[in-house]
C-alpha cells in the first residue's frame, strides 16, 4: 500500500508541473475557489503621531524610531528630551512604561519606506474619495 502512496504522489505531481507549464498563473482545475488573496489597508507605523511635537509622522523632517518598541518621533526633539530628563526619560506614548536611550533611537531604512507607504495609501484613499464625489455630483 505504501508504494501505492509514492505513486499517486508521483502522478500528482506531473499532473501540477504539466499544469504549470501549460497554464502558467492559472490555478489546477477545481481549485478556482481555494485561492483568496488578502490584502492589507494597515501600515506598520505603530503611531501616527509624534508623542513630542504632535505631528504626523508623514510630517517628521528627520523621523526615528525607538528600537525597543518600534515608536516614531521627530529626532532633535527626543533627542532633547532624553538629554534633559535624566537618569529615566520615559518613553511618551500613553500606556508605554519603558524608558529611552539615545544609542536606540535611530532611523532605520523602513522607516522611511513605511511613511511613504503611508503617504502613498493615504492620497490614493483621498483621491478615490474625491473620484466619487465628483461621480456622485
């Protein structure tokens, strides 16, 4: 029976790669409806605010992002504030007790790819909204 097995996995196998090479993309006959593709509206940032200045992190002119717990602020003011408040500075987004150092702030080469991300999703939403409402009038 176990060679029986190997051989129906073996058939089912050319029967996919003949599938493959034939009807490159399509799904195997009978699995149209297995194949759901989600996607995502949410972006990575984990705040959308700067907790020291009150601006959008797509407004940041020099965004970081504490490392410990991936929290987005604007670099001279954090820097500031970890420099003054001395020896705990807490990290300011609400519920966050832990406490931040200068060597893990830093901004990382997502950080920027994600605001843009951001900025993109975000203006493509506004320019559907106003797509409608033009249609709508």
């Amino acid at each position: 029976m176990h060679l029986v097995e190997k051989y129906c996995d073996i058939v089912k196998l050319l029967h996919n790669l003949l599938q493959n090479v034939h009807h490159v993309g399509q799904p195997m006959p009978g699995e149209e409806q297995e194949d759901i593709v989600i996607t995502s509206t949410q972006n990575n940032l984990l705040n959308m605010k700067c907790p020291l200045t009150g601006k959008p992190v797509t407004e940041l002119q020099n965004p970081v992002r504490w490392m410990d717990r991936k929290h987005i602020y604007e670099k001279e003011p954090v820097i500031h504030y970890i420099s003054t408040k001395k020896p705990h500075p807490r990290c300011l987004v609400a519920g966050c007790p832990k406490i931040l150092q200068v060597g893990r702030v830093i901004c990382d080469a997502l950080l920027t790819i994600e605001i843009d991300q951001m900025c993109l999703a975000s203006a493509t939403n506004i320019n559907s909204t106003m797509v409608e409402v033009f249609y709508r009038s």
